[in-house]
C-alpha cells in the first residue's frame, strides 16, 4: 500500500479531490430509482445487508439509501426523498475527520455494521451528512459493502458527458456569513467573486471547492417571503453538461420535464427540471469541468 502523503496544501486542507457520491434517503426506492434510471443513471450495486443502491452514470454515484434507520435518522418527516448526504474525495479520510471536528464540527454516530466499511463524516445542513472518503482508486469503498448488479456495468443509458458539478443548499436568512465560514474553515472553500454564476439559477452565494471540481451554491428565502416554510436543508444536485441544449434534448425523449418559463427557461448555460413525484428535482449547467 502506497504511503500517502498527509501534509495538505494550504490551499486544500482536507485533500479534497471531488464529490465521490450524492446520497438520498427514500420511502419510495422503486419510484425514485426509476427517476434516476431516466436521467441517465444504471442500478450497478446492491448493499450486502442494508436496504441501500447504487446507482452509477460515468464519473457519478448516488446512493439510494431506503433503510429504516437512515430515514429515521433524517427525521419523522421523510416519506418521500430529500438529499440527505454528500461524499468528498479526501487525500485521508481520517485526517480529514479530525480536522473537521478539531475545528468545531459536529462528528456523526458511526453506523457501521459487522464487516462494513465505516465512512467517518460530520453534521451537515439540517439533518445531512458530510462523509469523507479515501478509497476511490484502485480500491473503493463499494468494493466492501456492495454486491455488483448483473449487467451494472453498461453504459447504454448514460448521457454523455455528466458530472457531478455542485449541491444547492437552503440556508436560514442571514446565516450566509456562519456557512461561508463554515465551508472556508473547515475544507478550504472559496467565495466566487459577486456576479458570477453559473446555470439558470443566478441567486445566493457561491463557493468553490479547492480542487475547483465542484461548487457549493447557499441560498437564503427571499426577502418578501414572509409566510414561506424555509427550512435548512440540501436542496439540489447540480449535473455538469458540456452541451446542455443537447442534454436537454435527450433527456426529454425519455419523459423528463424542464421549467419552460420567465425566468427560467433551458438554455446554454442551463436547465432545470420540474419537481418529480417526491420534491426532487436536478439542474443541468454548462460545464467547463472535464467529466
């Protein structure tokens, strides 16, 4: 096994090299499995004990988290899907824990069973979890507690080009400045200069990730929405796309609606789908990152 290096860059405390998986917490498996089969992604893995699925499209894996306990622990409300965790790259997983907790982050009980793979992460927005991993080269962490779907491995179904390219996140009027500290201090994320934006959705505040892979997009309720239940939460997977009218295109063959109106409506720089049974939704951006 390879010695790693654990002195991080300045710019990079954590190592962070990308988000290795997006995880939802579901009471409708089927369902929600079916919309992810129809943005492009394939079953490729089940969990060897726990109710849980892998669903994979090139470079990304979502985590279709069905298991009694994980609902539980996303709170009484969950009866359908919410986005209830993210997984950083990390140079050391361990390294990146402590760091993280040593700094004030609140750490997450382990939910490891017998012969799996315990994935150390901290409190994120609401009831989300932040999860660190290391293994993702020649040894990953599905290698462990997953079981290869036959078949998982085609790629009939994918849509050229995807990518992970950031989550939104909902966040309380003026908390902005505690979660921009949050994101700086702890991972080494920083605040794009004002106006700029990517996608359709130009709102809130954006921050890149210092392995410039991804972005973190915080926004807060508008000021007129008095009477509007805003709660802290992830809200939204981000999808690159290096043609996004040409991505757009295929996804509507397959069934998939987007938001067609004043002020957003699919052009180059992006799309976003109408809500599907459930609150998901998903927004394509026009990507400079490489898949």
């Amino acid at each position: 096994m390879p010695i790693r290096d654990n002195n991080p860059e300045p710019t990079n405390p954590l190592g962070i090299d990308g988000i290795e998986f997006i995880e939802y917490a579901t009471s409708e498996p089927l369902a929600f499995g079916a919309i992810l089969e129809m943005m492009g992604f394939a079953q490729a893995a089940r969990h060897r004990s726990r109710e849980v699925v892998l669903y994979r499209q090139g470079s990304m894996n979502i985590i279709v988290n069905a298991d009694p306990a994980a609902r539980e622990a996303m709170g009484a409300n969950v009866q359908a899907t919410v986005l209830s965790g993210v997984a950083m790259r990390v140079r050391d997983a361990n390294y990146a824990y402590r760091h993280a907790t040593d700094l004030g982050a609140w750490p997450i009980p382990t939910r490891a069973g017998a012969m799996e793979l315990n994935i150390p992460g901290v409190h994120g927005v609401g009831d989300s979890v932040i999860y660190f991993v290391d293994r993702y080269q020649d040894f990953s962490i599905y290698d462990v507690d997953f079981k290869p779907v036959p078949g998982g491995d085609r790629r009939d179904n994918a849509i050229p080009g995807l990518h992970f390219f950031g989550v939104v996140q909902a966040i309380r009027a003026d908390r902005s400045r505690e979660w921009i500290d949050f994101y700086q201090q702890l991972m080494g994320f920083q605040v794009l200069p004002e106006g700029k934006y990517f996608g359709v959705l130009p709102k809130g505040t954006l921050l890149e990730s210092p392995c410039h892979k991804f972005y973190l997009q915080l926004i807060e309720p508008p000021a007129d929405a008095v009477d509007l239940n805003w709660e802290e939460a992830l809200i939204r997977v981000g999808i690159g796309a290096p043609d996004v009218p040409a991505a757009t295109r295929a996804l509507q063959k397959r069934g998939v609606v987007f938001v067609d109106r004043d002020p957003v409506q699919p052009s180059d720089k992006g799309a976003l789908t109408q809500l599907f049974k459930g609150g998901v939704s998903f927004e394509l951006v026009h990507s400079h990152i490489e898949a």
